[in-house]
C-alpha cells in the first residue's frame, strides 16, 4: 500500500488507531487472511479489503455491515458452514456439556449448519442459558426464517470480532504476508 498516508483517527484510544492504521496498510492478502477469520465469506474479506483505508472504526464497521447485508444465500451458507458451535468454558458440570451438545445437535440436524449466536455483552454464567434459550426459540422457525436470523447473528459475530482484530492487534492477527496462509481453511473462533 505504499504511495497511501496515514488517515487520521477519531474517538478511540491508540491502540484501535494502531490496529487500524496497520490494517488499512497491511498487504491485501494478509488483511484478507484477518478478516476472514471474523467471518468465512471471501467476497466479505475481498470486499473490506478493496475499501481500504478507513478512517475510523465506525466506518470500517459501517461498511462490515453493508457488505455482510450483501451476501447471497450462498455466500451466507459457506460462511455459516465455516463456523463451529460454542462450547463451555473448563469446569462446566458435565450435564451443561451434555444439555449443550444435545442441543447443538438437534439444531444442525435441523438446519445444517453450526448454531451462531453473538453473546457480546453477557456475562460468562449468562452464556449457557442464553445459548439453549436461543436454540430451543430457533428450533421453531422456518428453514428460510433461520437463515436469516442466523445471517444477522453471523454479520454480528464478525462485527465484534473485527472490532476486536483492531483493537487489540497485538494480541489477534499478525499483518504481514505469510506464503503458509495463502487461503483460509478455518480457524478457532473465540466464544463471543
């Protein structure tokens, strides 16, 4: 991205500054790798990718959100077809694991494809019961009624992870080309 200057930042500390200045300046192919471990839709990934350089996070959450409404209904497959379904954390009682798993099964059998649900803002002992509550709800709706609940909770999901890849980029995603991550293949999803 050379010939480009730096875009100023606004309202967030200097580390969403740093996190964006280092995606708006990173090589195409290593952004593309990052994104797409926020959401497994590569016309997503390409499309934030071309738009490059934000000015600030709201406008890269902004267009996240505009090319996520875009999406086909194949493209909201194959990204739903990249996710797993959360798990609980160590320690959880084994009926939890065993309510949890049961109820993640009948989902899939039904609609053939993890179960997505963002749980930015709850509290870690609110999680289960928010999961199994959203599940035994969904299990109710239509097939085409579920895709497009679970393609709003997808277009979240990847909303909080990018906010998270730039605000705390040392922790997330390292910019650079890498010849070993020439696509993407899947990757560990931090429970949200």
């Amino acid at each position: 991205m050379s010939g480009r200057t730096p875009v100023p930042q606004q309202k967030h500390g200097p580390a969403v500054a740093a996190g964006l200045d280092r995606f708006n300046a990173a090589p195409a192919g290593a952004a593309e790798a990052a994104l797409l471990a926020c959401c497994g839709s590569r016309r997503w990934a390409q499309r934030l990718v071309a738009h490059r350089p934000y000015p600030d996070l709201e406008s890269l959450l902004a267009a996240a959100d505009e090319a996520a409404y875009d999406l086909s209904c194949d493209e909201i497959s194959d990204a739903l077809a990249d996710e797993s379904s959360a798990g609980l954390r160590d320690g959880a009682p084994a009926s939890a694991h065993t309510a949890l798993r049961a109820a993640h099964a009948a989902y899939e059998s039904s609609f053939g494809h993890a179960f997505v649900i963002c749980l930015d803002g709850l509290r870690p002992e609110e999680q289960l019961n928010q999961v199994l509550g959203g599940i035994r709800t969904r299990l109710g709706n239509e097939v085409d009624e579920e895709r497009a609940v679970a393609a709003d909770e997808l277009r979240r999901l990847a909303r909080g992870r990018l906010a998270h890849l730039v605000s705390e980029p040392q922790k997330s995603v390292d910019f650079r080309e890498n010849a070993d991550h020439p696509g993407h293949t899947g990757r560990p999803r931090p429970a949200r």
